[in-house]
C-alpha cells in the first residue's frame, strides 16, 4: 500500500530518549536520586547524538521521506538565561542532514524533559514558565526557523492531565485495598504501599536537595487544571514567536488520544473521557495550522470507568491491548471537531516480534488511507519509534524500534518492519 509523493512517511524520536547525556535535563537528575522512580538511567541512551547521521541515511535507505525529532530545551539552555550555540550548531547539523538525505525534519520543542533549572522555578505548575519557554523558542526560530517547515510546540501536552488521572485512581484503589484490612502495605498493582510512602518521604527530601524543592513540577508530573492553563500558555506562546520569527512554518502541538469506546452504560464516562483529553483543548488549537495526533490502542468503558484489556487479548510489551485499529478511530473523531490537518506524530507498538510490528503498520496504515478517502486531511504517519530506546521510567526494557541497538556497541540493526515502512511511501 503506497500514498501520494507528497505524504510523510516516518519514524519519531526524542531527544532525551535517543541522545545520551542529556545532563542538564530534569530527568536526568532524577534518574540518578538513591530515590528514584526509574528502572535505570538513561545515561548514553542510543548515542544519537553522534549517530544521527547513520540513523538518518537508514531512514532514507529504506524509503521513509520524513524524521520527527525534539530539540532539547536543556542542552540549549542549560542555565537559565545562558544559551549554548555549540548545541543549536548541532541540531542545525540535524535538520540538514535530514534535508540532505530528501528527508523532510519535523521538530518538537519539548518532549517531557525540562531544564533542571526551571524545575527550581516552579516548572509547570509557575505562571513564568510560559515565558521562559517562549524565549528558548524565539532562541532556536531566530536561528533555525528558515530551515524549516513543521514544528510542534510541545509533545503529548495533555500528558500531565492523564497522569494526575491514573495517579488519582491507584490512590483510590490502594485506599480501599488498606481499608479492606490489608495491612502488608501490598495491593494488587504489585506496589508496596508502605515502601511507595517512605520512598515519597526520602524522595522528597532528596528533591530538595538537587532541585531545591521537595515536590518538583517536571512536564510528566501529575497536572493541576491550572498547570494545565500553564501548559496551554506555553503553547500559544510558543505559537505566536513562531508566527512572528518564521511565519513560513506549519505550527501545531501533539496529544496523547486513544481510542475511546463506550461499553453499554458507559457512554457518559466516555464522553467524559475524550472530553478531558481531546475536545478541552480545542480553544488553545483552534489556530494552529496541524494537530499531532499520538494513537497506540483503544480504552473500553462502561458505567464502572475504564475496563482491563479483553480476555485473552494480544497484548504488546506495554501490556497495551495489539489494536491498531485505534488509529482510524482515533482520527475520525478528532475530525469531527478539528479541521486542521492532520499529522499522526506518533503510531506503533513495543514488541519483539518484528512480523507483529509490519502487520500492526499494515493495519493502521489501511486506516488512515481510508480517512484520506474520505476527505480527511492527513498529512502524515510518523512510526513510535525509529530507534529501540529509553522508554522513561522503564528503562530500555521496551523495544519500540524499526531499528535495534546493541546498547553495548551501539551497533544499529534494522528490522524487517523499517523497509517494510519504506515501502508504503508514495514515489
Ligand atoms: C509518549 C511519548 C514517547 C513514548 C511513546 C511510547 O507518548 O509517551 O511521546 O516518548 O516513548 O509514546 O510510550
């Protein structure tokens, strides 16, 4: 199955994920507290970094025609005020190599890490933020924004909101689990309540000490509605620099959607569901030139909330139910209200069975030919992930990738799935 020349066909990356060393950086820190959340550091993650120039000749090699990447605001501006022009000369390197190779860069400005020092600041609960991160996009439009194209402000922006989500819910599961006696501070989630709770107490105290505050407000940690607001600033924000420094450039943000389906019963809870995650924030996009549209599997609901995976479901490595069938969903319903085009940003599975990865493309690919179709103006599909990297707090236990790493030589393998990818690339 092939689209027309001038549709995206690519891979997605983060800088924090892929790169290595990324030491000026929130999670960086955090990865390194005697308290951490994480299963390992990221430490020299997949070298890409020094390596992003093989990476995107097996891009190009095997047919993709586009690369998402993010910019890391920390190695711009590793201290506040203070902007690094060896590292901007190198993400220019990036993006004219992606050009050399006829491929088209899409850029992320922030991909969830933050500069430590603006966690010191309050990060994404402190009304500066928006300003801060307007000024490191105004750094980077001043002198990289003729070299391109598409840029998406801020990746998953609703993430915060999702997480305060689940955080609420195992905080009420864990609650009636101790309240129905059991007292080992085990509950079903394979936590260890008590161990979670004296962890939070080290945790916090440890947080004081690297970042200066006890509970730091980094891009993925649980968002109050007015970090939120915050988050949505910062895009508008980041927005409006763009429109005056590069007015050329297609500007838009990414979301985290997946595809909601009403059980029975659970129409009201669905509604409400894709009303947090979607059509809230439809006022803050509304005159964005794309959506990034980020799919990975549906969530079934019935008047109970969210429902387990099917019986017997295939599952992928994040334990996400094998259902690439989401997408089309997915983009249909964001259609109805958005009428921007449309760029899937982020599509793909954690899998060791690489033939399980071309079928998933096949079928989310089929879909989004169909939306095409029928009039839908998508302009793109950009496969999670090019590399198997770190995949935040689990570590490099997921493998994501068109591309294996042997982390030990940093040996690049592609998969099967890569030219697979390539292949359905308009000529
Ligand atoms: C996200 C991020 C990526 C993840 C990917 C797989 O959506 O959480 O954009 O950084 O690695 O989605 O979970």
């Amino acid at each position: 199955m092939t689209f027309s020349q001038d549709f995206f066909i690519g891979a997605a990356t983060a800088a924090h994920q892929v790169e290595g060393n990324n030491i000026h950086s929130d999670y960086w820190a955090q990865e390194h507290m005697v308290h951490t959340d994480f299963l390992e550091p990221s430490n020299d993650a997949v070298d890409h970094y020094n390596r992003y120039a093989e990476d995107i000749r097996l891009m190009a090699d095997a047919g993709l025609n586009a690369y998402r990447f993010s910019i890391e605001w920390a190695r711009i501006e590793p201290e506040e005020g203070h902007f690094d022009k060896s590292e901007l000369s190198h993400y220019r390197d990036v993006i004219r190599t992606c050009k050399e190779n006829g491929i088209e860069p899409i850029v992320t400005l922030l991909h969830f890490s933050s500069p430590k020092w603006l966690i010191t600041k309050g990060g994404w609960e402190s009304d500066e933020t928006p300003g801060y991160f307007a000024r490191y996009v105004r750094y980077v439009m001043e002198h990289l924004g003729k070299e391109l194209h598409y840029v998406c402000t801020i990746n998953e922006a609703n993430m915060g909101i999702q997480v305060a989500a689940i955080a609420e819910r195992y905080k009420k599961q864990m609650m009636v689990k101790m309240q129905s006696g059991q007292t080992d501070g085990t509950v079903q989630m394979g936590l260890n309540l008590e161990k979670m709770m004296a962890n939070q107490e080290a945790a916090a105290k440890e947080r004081l000490k690297i970042f200066g505050v006890a509970k730091t407000e980094g891009f993925t940690s649980p968002r109050t509605p007015h970090g939120d607001e915050i988050v949505m600033e910062a895009h508008k924000a980041a927005r409006a620099v763009i429109r005056e420094t590069a007015p050329h450039i297609q500007v838009g943000l990414t979301l985290s959607l997946h595809d909601v389906q009403a059980l029975p019963g659970g129409e009201e809870n669905a509604a409400k569901e894709w009303a947090d995650e979607f059509t809230h924030y439809l006022p803050a996009i509304e005159g964005d030139d794309f959506l990034g549209v980020q799919n990975y599997t549906r969530t079934r609901m019935d008047a109970s909330g969210s429902l387990p995976v099917p019986e017997g479901a295939e599952l992928t490595q994040m334990e996400y139910e094998f259902y690439p069938e989401a997408l089309e969903n997915v983009i249909r319903k964001v259609a109805q209200d958005f009428k921007g085009t449309l760029i899937v940003t982020e599509n793909g599975l954690a899998t060791s069975d690489d033939t399980r990865r071309c079928a998933f493309i096949e079928t989310a690919l089929s879909g989004v030919k169909a939306c095409i179709a029928d009039g839908i103006p998508v302009k793109g599909y950009m496969y999670w992930s090019l590399l198997d990297n770190f995949e935040w707090q689990k570590g490099y236990s997921m493998t994501f990738g068109l591309i294996a790493v042997d982390r030990s030589t940093q040996k690049r393998t592609p998969k099967p799935s890569l030219t697979h990818l390539g292949g359905c690339c308009g000529r």
